[in-house]
C-alpha cells in the first residue's frame, strides 16, 4: 500500500507539474513548437514503436489498474525513450510505456482495456530530449520489445521469473496484492 500511494503521489505531482508548466510557459512552448516538432522515436535495446495507447487508470471497473502494472516504473527530469527502453530492457520486460513527459513504465503484459488512440494524444516532449515524445496525459508511447537483445542470455532469468510471477498475481489478485509485489520487488 505504501508503494502504491507513493507512486499514485508521483503521477499526481507529474500532473501537477506538466500543467502548472503549461499555465506558465505557454509562450515558450508555442515558440519552441515552430522551431522543434517532437515525433516518437522509432525504438532501441529490442524494442519497436508499436503506438500511442491509453492509460486505464479512469476506466470503470480496473481499481485504478495500470495500462503497465505488475511491473515497474521510474520518473525523473531526464527521462528520454531510450533511458527508458534501456531501463525495462535490463528486465526483459515485454512493454516499455512513456507518460506525462517523465513517468516509464514496463510490464510483461498491456491491460485489455488500453486501446490504441491517434497518434495526436501522444504529443508532449521528454523532458529529458525535447525532440521526441513521451505519451500524453494518462496516454502511453508504447514499445513492444520485437527482437531478443544481443547479449542478453539466460544470466538474469531469476529477475524475468520473478517478474512473470508478480505479473500474474497481480491480474489474478488486484490492486492490493499488486502493491506488496511490488513493494517486495523493489
Ligand atoms: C533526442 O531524440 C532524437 C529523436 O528520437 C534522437 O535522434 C536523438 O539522438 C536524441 N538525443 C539525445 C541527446 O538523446
Ligand atoms: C481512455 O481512458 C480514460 C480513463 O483513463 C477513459 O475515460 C477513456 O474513455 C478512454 N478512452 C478510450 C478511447 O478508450
Ligand atoms: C484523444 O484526442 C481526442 C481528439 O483531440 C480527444 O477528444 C480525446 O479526449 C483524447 N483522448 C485521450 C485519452 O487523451
Ligand atoms: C507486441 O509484440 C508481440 C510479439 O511480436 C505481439 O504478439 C503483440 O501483439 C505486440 N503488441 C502490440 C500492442 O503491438
């Protein structure tokens, strides 16, 4: 419960931040724009672009599930899509999901309940690489991993195995259970 309210805090401070960013740099933003366009990156370590897909954290019936749950995320001021594609990647993580400028999240599963949406509602920049994006509000970058990185062997396979069983506990068990997995994961 702990993790859950911590990361439940982060994602309410990323809000609080890209709009209080917004409200007081509106002109910034719209000068930036005619000089940089941000697109999405095509992908790195394994994994490919696969769209921009929407948060379920708002949808009736989830408890507030993640799109990517069961796995693990980080944020911070130098997120970029290749920092976190290396970061889920370390995991082998399936999914790799840019939100809100800064927030990366990795899972070895994406919800039913994301849909794919235009690519429009993916539009803000990294805050770590201005010219390519990180999701939206409550939308994902999303990054399927297509290819088995080289080098990556049968060294970690306690992390994929643990992380494939807290995937599962958490779909079959919810939020509560999700929350200590976690907790005991990190
Ligand atoms: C910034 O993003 C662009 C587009 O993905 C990429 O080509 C470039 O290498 C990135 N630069 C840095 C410093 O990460
Ligand atoms: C996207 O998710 C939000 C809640 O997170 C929900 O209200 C909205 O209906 C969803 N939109 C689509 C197109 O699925
Ligand atoms: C996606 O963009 C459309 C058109 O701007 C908007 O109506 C819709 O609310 C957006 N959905 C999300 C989940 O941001
Ligand atoms: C991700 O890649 C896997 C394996 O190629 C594929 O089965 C799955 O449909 C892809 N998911 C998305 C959301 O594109």
């Amino acid at each position: 419960m702990l993790v859950s309210t911590i990361v439940s805090a982060l994602s309410l401070f990323a809000v609080a931040s890209a709009q209080s960013s917004i409200s007081t740099s509106s002109s910034a933003a719209a000068s930036a724009s005619t000089s940089v366009a941000a697109v999405a990156a095509t992908g790195s370590n394994g994994y490919s672009y696969a769209g921009c897909y929407n948060e379920t954290t708002g949808i009736a019936g989830t408890n507030g599930d993640r799109a990517l749950s069961g796995g693990k995320m980080e944020t911070g001021d130098t997120t970029t899509v290749a920092v976190c594609l290396q970061y889920c990647g370390d995991s082998n993580y399936q999914y790799a999901g840019l939100e809100y400028s800064k927030e990366c999240w990795c899972s070895n599963y994406l919800s039913a309940l994301s849909t794919q949406l235009s690519a429009s509602n993916c539009s803000l920049a990294c805050v770590g690489n201005n010219t390519e994006l990180c999701g939206g509000y409550l939308t994902l970058s999303l990054y399927n991993l297509t290819s088995k990185k080289a080098g990556s062997s049968g060294s970690s396979t306690k992390g994929d195995a643990s992380s494939v069983a807290a995937s599962s506990w958490t779909f079959v068990l919810g939020a509560g259970v999700m929350a200590l997995t976690l907790g005991s994961a990190l």
